[in-house]
C-alpha cells in the first residue's frame, strides 16, 4: 500500500507505488512532507528510499538535512510555547488574532513540513509586514511586537540554524513560494529502476567542469574535473535511466514474468544460449505488455527495452553498461559494496570515480553466475575466483575475493580485453614502441625464437602477446594454453588461424577437476607441431616448457608473459620462484620489458616497451654477473623512444645471428638482416600513416594487419625469386602498390 514504511538498519523505506504524489522530495511538496512526519514517528534514521518505479535513496547527509526539519517542527508545533501568545492576542486584540492564527496554523501545519525554505521566506516576508503595520497602526503596536518576538522571530531563527536553510539562504531573493528549484540543487539522491539493483547518481558533481563527452552506443559518457581532486569524474548515463514510468512498468512486469523461467543446464554452460532465449521471450512480453496498456513502442524503442530487460535477467547488469566503453581498461568494486562507487581505470583520464554505487545484492547475484559459469567455487574455503566474463562487445577477466581473505565481504576486480586483438600498427599508433622494435620481433617470430614478455600488472603484456601472435603465419599451428582465458583466440579463429585452446588449472583457485598447468603443457606438446603460447608462466608448468625447450620438442616460435620488471627479475622468477635450473633457462631466448610510466607530476601513467635483451648461452650460473645478458634495444625517457644499442646496431646479436646461419640469404649478410628488420618496421608504421591520412582506422585492425603481413611474405618470396635476394626496396615498393589498390 502507498505510503507504507518499514526500518532496517537504519534505514527508512517508503512504497510510493500508486502514490499519486510522485515518489521524489526534491519534486514534490507532498512527498516531503509525508517524509517529514515518518521522521517525526521513526527518529534515528540513516538513509531514506522512496521506493516507486524508480528508487530514490537519500544518504546520510541528505537524511540529516530532513531530521533537522523534523525536529524544528516538533519544538515549534508540539511545544506550546510558540502559541501562548494566542491567548495574550485574543485579549488584547480581537481584530488580528483570527488572522493571525490562521497564517500561522498555515505556516507551522503545512509549509514548515513541505516546504522549509518558502516557510522560512515566507516568516521574514511577515515580519517585514508586521513592522510595516506597525507603523501605519499605532493600536496595533503591543501585539505586533509581542507577535513578532514571542512567535515570527523564533520561528526564524529556529529555522536559520538548520543546515537546510544555511546552504540557501545567499539564493533566496527573489524566491518564489512553491518552487522546488533550490531543492532540486541540494537533494541528489541515488536513483535505480525498481527491476535494477545497482543505484546511481543523476546529476554530476555540482563544481565539476566537463572536460569530456563520448557516446557509446546510445550510452553517454561525460568525464568531469572537479576543484582539489586528482581524481576524474566518470558520469554514464544509459538508456535505462532515462526510461519513462510507463515504460519503467512495462519492463519491471516483463522481468517479473520471465523471472520465472528456469534456464537449461546447456544455457547455464553456454550463457549466450540464455540470452537469446531471455531476447525472444522478454521481447514477446514487451510487445504484449506495452498492447496491453495502450502505448505503442516503435521497432527501435521494442529493440531497447527488450536489450535493456535482457542486460538485467540473463546477462551482467550495469557491468555490461560499463564494459561497453572501450576506453575502459579496469573496473574496481571495492567492499564493502553498498556504500563506494564504482572505480574504473580509463585510457584517458586514469583511474575515476563513476557516478554508480553497486548493493549487495548486486555482489552476491555476480558471485553466483561467475560461480555457475566458470564451474569454480567462492566460499570461505576458496576465498579467490578467478574467471572470464564475455558479454557483447567485450571480454574481461574477473578476480573475485570473498571472506575469510575479505574481511568486509564480496570485492571484484575486472580487467577488460579489447575485442579484437591488439595489432602493431595499433601499438605504433599510440606510441607503445617504435617501427624498428615491430620489424625486429617479427623477424624473430620469423626465426622461431623463444619470447618472454615480462612486466607488472597492467603494462601491457598479454595484449602484446596478442599481437606478436598475429605476426605468425597462417600456415603454422598455434596452441595457447592459459589458465585464465585473456587470449582473444575465439577471435583468432575466426581470422582464420589453425589454433587450439588449453585451459588448465589456477594455481590460485586449484580447481580439482581442472588439469593441473604443468600436466595442460605436456599435452600441448604432445597435440603436435605447433606454435606454443603460454597466457602466463606462474607455476610448475615452468619446468615442463623449459624441458621440452631444451630437448628440441618445440620446433616453432614459443612465447608467453611473466611477471618480472627486468631481465634479472624474470631469471629470479623463473629460476628460484618456479624452480627452473639455471642452465634450462638458457633455452630463452628473448625477454621484452614491458612497463607503465609516471609522469613528474606523478598524475599521469603511460605505456611503453622498456627493454629488448637477448640470454646469451655461455654462462653457469648467474647470467647477471656473467654478461649472458645483452640488451638490443632500451628505453630513452629523454626522448620517449626505444632505441637500438650498439650491438644491435653493429650486428653482435647472438639471436639473431643464430637465426641468419639458417637461411642461405642472411649467412655472415648483416646488411640484408638490418634491411629486412628496418623493412618490416616500415610496413608497419606505413599501415598507420595510411590509417591517420586517410582517417581509417580499421586498417590498422587484426583483420587488415595479417592480409598485411601475408601480403608481405608472398611478395618476399616472389622478389627473392625474381632477383635471387630479398631486395627491400622492390619487396616494399611492391607491397605499397597492393596495399594502396586495397584500399580503394
């Protein structure tokens, strides 16, 4: 029933459903005041919800705003003292008691409680008034000044010490009686949709300057600078909080019906399955239920809501509105949930506060489905969940804790994947490296060289991983083994590459039934020839990839990330964390440093490739001391480059040398070496000049990068043919001719 209230916790939650006098104190006089008696009847209140179509949740501060009123009108209407000068009115003054006990019986029984700032107007446009009678009413003059003291001047100054009255008194000129706009500036409550969980501010931060604003979709994203925070703002707002009440109703009765259906094992295996069914029947009941009322929905409005109602029954809610973006990077939510926004790490302006404040409720639904779809537990046995999360148009990885390692509860951490692979004309695009670092690794691709991409969190070294691994020719098998799933290889099938995938076990979660990761790697060894990529070398499976690189069962390029931030870190890494011996060690070839740098200021970060060194084979124990590292390429901070050092330069590469003995035309050619690794890296920062001249970006994508490269293997083949060595010039003029025809 409207009206009706209950306390939990502090809380106060009102249902304004059918309430024909709006569910929102900022709006509507009527609903503050029905909250001004509950707080007269409940006291000790926290938070306030109105609970209607939408949920309208007042905070704390807000809610204190609200109890002061309250009690201002308790002491003036329930304490006698105010209306004691009625009887001293009556007797002396029978012409102006009647009115005003009336203007007061206004003032302190309807205004004061609906309206506390025009009550307070409206008392000093009395006493201004009685001062004016005064002196054309001599008579009068005793009880106006005792009317003025004993009554308007309390009521004043009662008024004047509430917080409310204090933030608008430097805006009240002028003011109208009955305009609720001051209101609308100080009540800013949480608002969600009756069929959300997760609640979100409407309004921006009131002093934040907008200093950017992007659409996804029909989603718009607004980033605001506020005054004396380093932190940026980040104020989405998605169609579902723009729907109208009629629309509001539609969709919460669509979600309660299809509440009811029980999804199959095979859709609870395969969630996409569950979607599309959610799709076709929420669809049908829209369509029905809008009929039904009367309101006619067009094809495109019918296509959202339906979108809308499927985001939150079958798929991710307000993770999906987010993971939309594809500026985002990270997303934190932090326990305990309830009470902190949501934080997201943004290519643009870093780390943010967004305007959405998940519940728990929220929390504990994700637990369940990334439970139910990774086939991992979350409990206090198994505090750590690490999963995948596909929805449309993006992929994340999901590290969810819990207690006992949580004490305040349920937190997530999401890391979103690009779509599409990350390319090198992408990374050149943005600066990550420069052309000659590109046309080195695809020529050590080329000689089937053993890689580690090594760096901290978020430096970049899966999505490099990525990338590297579209310069391997189509012709080779690839097989990825990972525990968690951040390689976008669903996207490299469908680029056409022959490519396997192995999942094996976390050393995090250790799943029983999943195989463990040293066990996953000898069975990709054992699946035949192939390319290997590791996602991550993080445990015993250590041993069995430095074993099997050793004996030579790996005939292919062998490639994967770690954690380390220098050569001499990924040694120790490997060698005393993973229990690899030293001399197995030797079997890496290459290790790429990858980093994220700090500005001066300390405010910014960015990304770059930091370091290429080679292991070199003739030391014992301790390639540190003795020079079996020999860096190729280093960062400058200087001049913002990687730049080649002399032993590149000069020709000394081990590695690459190594690779030259096996082809008849790089045999003791240095200068055909130098020229085919400087051609590859022209290619590639060709296909972005091309990109940003022609303003196309796509041809810098996965798609466009390997017709690229094969392009470039064919016409390689084809010189060497015709002139008897790779001529960089004719290879190169070639390729420019193909790829300028491509793009007509």
């Amino acid at each position: 029933m409207a009206c009706e209230h209950e306390i939990i916790d502090g809380i106060l939650r009102v249902n304004c459903r059918g309430c024909m006098f709006g569910s929102n104190i900022e709006d509507f006089d009527s609903c503050f005041g029905a909250i001004i008696n509950k707080l007269l009847e409940v006291k000790n209140v926290e938070r306030i919800i109105l609970a209607g179509a939408r949920e309208h949740e007042y905070d704390y501060e807000q809610t204190k705003l609200l109890m002061e009123i309250a009690r201002v009108y308790e002491k003036l209407v329930k304490v006698e003292n105010i209306l004691n000068y009625s009887r001293l009115g009556k007797e002396k003054c029978e012409r102006c008691f009647p009115k005003r006990f009336s203007e007061l019986q206004m003032l302190l029984g309807e205004m004061l409680r609906k309206d506390p700032i025009g009550a307070y107007i409206q008392t000093i446009r009395m006493i201004r008034r009685e001062r004016s009678e005064i002196r054309k009413e001599p008579m009068c003059h005793r009880c106006s000044e005792f009317y003025i003291k004993n009554a308007l001047i309390p009521i004043k100054e009662s008024l004047e010490k509430t917080k409310l009255i204090q933030m608008v008194k430097d805006k009240i000129h002028g003011y109208k009686i009955g305009d609720r706009s001051l209101y609308r500036e100080i009540f800013h409550p949480l608002i969600r949709p009756s069929f959300m969980l997760t609640r979100y501010k409407v309004m921006p931060p009131k002093e934040g300057r907008l200093i950017d604003r992007y659409s996804i979709s029909n989603i718009l994203v607004e980033i605001f600078k506020v005054p004396g925070r380093v932190r940026y703002y980040y104020h989405i707002s998605a169609p579902e909080f723009q729907l109208s009440d009629e629309k509001l109703s539609i969709l919460d009765a669509a979600r309660r019906e299809i509440a009811e259906y029980k999804p199959s094992e095979k859709e609870f295996t395969y969630p996409e399955m569950a979607r599309e069914t959610f799709m076709e029947m929420g669809r049908d009941r829209i369509a029905s239920l809008s009929e039904g009322m009367g309101l006619h929905l067009s094809e495109q409005e019918l296509n959202e809501i339906t979108g809308i109602l499927v985001r939150y029954t079958a798929g991710f809610g307000i993770l999906e509105v987010l993971l939309m973006d594809s500026k985002i990077q990270d997303v934190y939510i932090n326990s305990p949930i309830g009470t902190l926004p949501i934080y997201i790490l943004h290519d643009d302006f870093e780390e943010c506060e967004t305007n959405l404040i998940p519940t728990r409720e929220d929390a504990e639904g994700w637990a369940t489905r990334f439970r139910l779809f990774s086939g991992r537990p979350l409990d206090e046995a198994n505090p750590v969940l690490d999963t995948e999360l596909f929805v449309p148009g993006a992929k994340a990885r999901v590290c969810a804790i819990t207690s006992t390692l949580s004490p305040e509860g349920i937190g997530y951490s999401l890391r979103r994947h690009r779509e599409r692979p990350w390319t090198y004309p992408l990374f050149l695009n943005v600066k990550y490296f420069d052309p000659l670092f590109a046309g080195l690794m695809s020529f050590l691709v080329g000689g089937s060289r053993t890689i580690l991409f090594s760096g901290g969190r978020s430096s970049g070294k899966t999505s490099l991983l990525s990338a590297t691994m579209l310069e391997i020719m189509k012709k080779f098998r690839i097989v990825t083994v990972e525990d968690t799933l951040e390689i976008p290889v669903v996207q490299f099938r469908n680029l056409g590459f022959n490519i396997e995938r192995l999942k094996s076990r976390s050393v995090i979660t250790r799943v029983e039934r999943e195989l463990p990761a040293d066990e996953a790697l000898r069975t990709a060894i054992r699946l035949g020839d192939a390319c290997l990529i590791v996602g991550e070398v993080r445990s015993k499976e250590a041993s069995a990839l430095y074993e099997a690189m050793r004996i030579g069962a790996l005939s292919n390029v062998v490639a994967g990330t770690i954690h380390g931030e220098s050569p001499y870190g990924v040694f120790d890494r490997v060698v005393n964390d993973l229990g690899v011996q030293p001399a197995s060690f030797k079997a890496t070839d290459i290790i790429v440093i990858c980093g994220r740098l700090r500005t001066a200021d300390g405010l910014h970060t960015f990304r770059r490739v930091l370091d290429v060194t080679e292991v070199r084979k003739q030391w014992k124990e301790d390639p540190l001391e003795e020079k079996g590292f020999v860096t190729l390429m280093e960062y400058s901070a200087k001049d913002d480059k990687l730049k080649p050092t002399d032993t590149l330069i000069n020709g000394e590469s081990f590695v690459i040398n190594e690779i030259a003995k096996r082809v008849k035309e790089w045999h003791g050619n240095w200068d055909g070496i130098w020229s085919n690794i400087e051609l590859r890296g022209k290619v590639k920062q060709t296909i972005v000049d091309y990109a940003n001249k022609l303003n196309k970006p796509e041809i810098m994508e996965a798609d466009w990068t390997i017709k690229c490269n094969e392009m470039f293997h064919l016409i390689s083949d084809e010189t060497r043919k015709e002139v008897g060595f790779l001529d960089s010039k004719i290879i190169y003029d070639k390729w420019l001719n193909w790829f300028k025809e491509s793009l007509k």
